[in-house]
C-alpha cells in the first residue's frame, strides 16, 4: 500500500511528458490499484494541473463507467494482489454503488509476476471466482492478460466480463468521441457512444466521482 502511495507525486510530470507538443485529446492514468489508493479525484487534480485542456479519466473509472453501461451491479471480482490490497478494490467497487459478491487474489507481490500469468490461468482462475448471484466478473490489474482470454470467459460464463485493459480502452475512445463497435472482445466493445454517455452521467451525479 505505502508503495503504491508513492507514485502520486510523480503524477502530473509524467502527464506532462506525453506528446507535449502535439497534444492529446484524452488522458487517463492507467494503474488500478494506484487509482484506488490515491483516489480519483486525487490522480484527476494532478493530470489536470500538468494537461489543462484534455479531458481526463482513470482506468477505474473507466471500469466503472462500463460495469454501469452493462447493468452489473452485483459483481465477482478475480485479482493478483494481495488481500490488503483486495481490501481496497472491495471499498471502491462498493462506494460507487456494486455489490462485492466475492473477491479473491493471487496474492503475487512483484508486478513482474503478474506480467508472467498465463491468460490460459487467468480463464480458469476467473471461472473458480464467479458466482451464480453475480451479474458480471471484473477481472481487475491491467497487468494481467486477460484481453487475451475476455471473449472466451464471456462464453463460458454467460455474463459479460470486464477486465481492466479493455474498459481502459473503451472509456478513451468514448470519452474521445470515437463509436467504432468491435468484436472479439467481450460485449463491452460492442456498445457505442450514447451508452458510454448514459454510464458518465449517472456516474457524474455520484459523490465518490467528484473532482474538482
């Protein structure tokens, strides 16, 4: 957690470096468990005091906007971490409205490892996390490769499933104005931009998601 904590002062300078002379329409700061461990609105004032003009997100709360668009509220939620870090998924998830039917971790400690999980585990593992009662599986970390396994685990499953890369995405291009429907990908990507603004707006009127 103090590690984590760590990288909320470095914040705006990285923004800073990122095509600072063409320019960028979105920006988002792509860590999961930072975003949660510095807050939104925390990681939003540092983007914004670096990149004034763009408009802004999180990977979180990308993942949020798309559990929203995709009418979970109950959700199992698979994760490397480490239960104390669990501890805070389970805080956010749940102050922005979901309810946590179960949440579990591989409890790997170096980002290095998570890199190295195989996708073909990450499937299983996801399956052994789901419940019957939940509405959609989050597999969060974006260091894990579960883009690779998403349309699989949606077929196993019969539910959609949101993993941290693909909502990251998803959420750029929207916010970006950019509607294009893909597949291969999980249900998330096949919905276009008027759902994407129907998930901000409701996510807007929330007091976890106010930034200055």
């Amino acid at each position: 957690m103090d590690t984590l904590a760590t990288m909320a002062p470095d914040i705006a300078q990285a923004a800073s470096l990122i095509r600072p002379e063409t320019g960028v329409d979105v920006l988002c700061y792509t860590c999961n468990s930072g975003t949660m461990v510095i807050g939104e609105a925390g990681v939003i004032r540092s983007l914004r005091a670096a990149r004034q003009q763009v408009k802004l997100t999180t990977v979180m709360t990308g993942v949020v906007r798309a559990l929203r668009t995709l009418g979970a509220r109950r959700i199992a939620v698979a994760t490397p971490y480490l239960d104390e870090v669990n501890t805070i998924v389970r805080d956010f998830l749940e102050d922005h409205g979901f309810h946590v039917v179960e949440i579990q971790g591989m409890n790997i400690r170096n980002n290095s490892e998570i890199d190295a999980v195989d996708p073909h585990f990450i499937r299983a593992y996801a399956r052994s996390v789901d419940r019957p009662e939940a509405e959609a599986v989050f597999i969060c970390c974006g260091a894990l490769r579960a883009l690779d396994v998403v349309a699989d685990l949606e077929g196993d499953l019969g539910k959609p499933v949101v993993v941290s890369n693909q909502a990251m995405m998803w959420d750029c291009l929207r916010v970006a104005g950019v509607g294009d429907q893909i597949s291969g990908f999980g249900r998330l990507f096949e919905l276009g931009v008027t759902e994407h603004h129907h998930a901000v707006g409701a996510l807007a009127q929330s007091s976890a998601a106010t930034w200055p």
